[in-house]
C-alpha cells in the first residue's frame, strides 16, 4: 500500500436548505441540515448523520475484510451507531460515537476469532482514528442457529 | 438550542464487499471500501468519501443558512474537497481537508459580507471541530454578471 491517499468530494446547493453531494461515479445524495437543527429538514442526509455514518461504515468494511482474510465463516454483520453532540466551551462537537455491531458466524470456532477481529479492525478503521470523539464499539457475536 | 444531540445510523452487511447504510427515513446507499485501497469497490460511497463529504456537506449548510439569515442575496454555492490521508506511526489517518467554495453573489456589497460568513461558517461548523485533521477552506467570491 502507498503511505498517502486523497479522498474527493464535491457539493452543490440546489437553493433553499438543500445541497447535492456527489463523487466520480458515484450515486448522489441529498443533503441538508438534520431535523435536530433550527431549519432542519427530515428524511435527508445531513453532515452529522454522514459524520456518524463514515466511523460506522469503516468499522463494517474493515472488520468483514480482515473476517474474510482470516476465513472466518461469517453469517451476518449489522450494526447501529450513535454520535453524540455536546457543546464544549460554547463550540459543538462530536464527543463520543458508540458502534453496536451484531454478527453472527457459522462455526463455534469463529466466536472467539470473530471477538478479536473487531477489535482489531477498531484499532485498524482510519476514519476513527482521524475523530476527536471517542469511539466505542459494543459487540454482540453469536452462533448461527442449525 | 439544546446542549446535547444524538445522531443514529445503521450498516448491515449485504455479502460480499458491500453494505448498506441507512437512516430513518433516509435514502439508503450502498457503502464499501474505497478502489484506493485493496479490494475495492468501484462507484460507491466508501467511509473515507463520507468522511469529506461531512466535513464538505458542514460547510455548505452552515454558509448557506447563516447567509439567509444575514439577507446575503445568494446566486449559487458550489464546492469540491479533498481529503489527505497519510501514514502517520505506522497508523493511517486524515491529516487534511481541504475545502474549495465557489460563491457567487447578487450584489457587490454582499462579496465581501459573504467572505465575512464563509470564515465565520467554518468556525461554527461542528464536524470541522470534530477532527484531528487540519481543515482549511479556500475559497472564491464573484459577483453575478448582469
């Protein structure tokens, strides 16, 4: 792997409380501020859900890329995530992100090695690493059923 | 306002390399990890992309609102971000942002009020205070042609 990268995006406002987000090739989004804001507008995506989305994602596509490395015989991966907003010495600001993944391997084994996989791909998930905001994850790993 | 907010998203797994992320409400998009990397996935958000896009999205919606409510006569807003990562101790992480507004403004006296809100919006813009990495904007003021 190369020691740098670059990640764009670009942005346009469509007038109004609305923006469209997009990238190279990719499906493009609505955006605005969120409902929990003055003016905010519902059911579209906002910086802070996008924010929250970017440390769940990275959890996600780190753990199930290292789980496949490993062969680990995974079933199901899903995960909830809540960011936290505070206001600190009058500025707000992310103070904490909990990602609750729940997955599910096929083999006894796997329970254990899938435990030390996510944790490992907390320590790897560069996204959390680039946050000033605690992040937490609180796992739940269990055995498919026969 | 408030003094606190939570936001909340989900991931699930859909096989392969890719998941989908969700939001109440919110249009769903497919997520995997970015073509810069290994395995890769091409024309999808990855979390690094979300990652600017929230910093990016921040701006746009902080300038924007806080230009309405200062009577700014706003002609269009446009934007592009690049976000550096870079191997830093043997971890990767975000170590700058860049932001790059294009406004264009209705009438003289609002190009320098509107350079006046860009830099106050990028002080206010809680994503932007959420990171390790730098962020600067660079950004371009016109006057709209009669």
């Amino acid at each position: 792997m190369d020691t740098e990268y670059k990640f764009s995006t670009q942005v346009e406002w469509k007038g109004g409380k609305i923006g469209e987000l997009q990238s190279d090739g990719f499906p493009k989004v609505n955006v605005a501020t969120p409902v929990e804001f003055p003016n905010g507008v519902p059911n579209v995506w906002s910086p802070e859900h996008l924010f929250v989305a970017a440390a769940e994602v990275c959890l996600m596509t780190t753990f199930t890329g290292i789980a496949e490395a490993s062969k680990v015989d995974l079933v199901s991966y899903k995960s909830s995530a809540e960011g936290k907003v505070e206001r600190i010495d009058g500025k707000f600001r992310f103070t904490e992100i909990i990602i609750s993944p729940e997955i599910v391997v096929a083999r006894e084994k796997d329970v254990e090695r899938a435990e030390r996989l996510i944790n490992k791909a907390k320590e790897l998930c560069l996204v959390s690493n680039s946050l000033t905001a605690d992040v937490r994850i609180d796992y739940k790993i269990t055995l498919a059923a026969n």
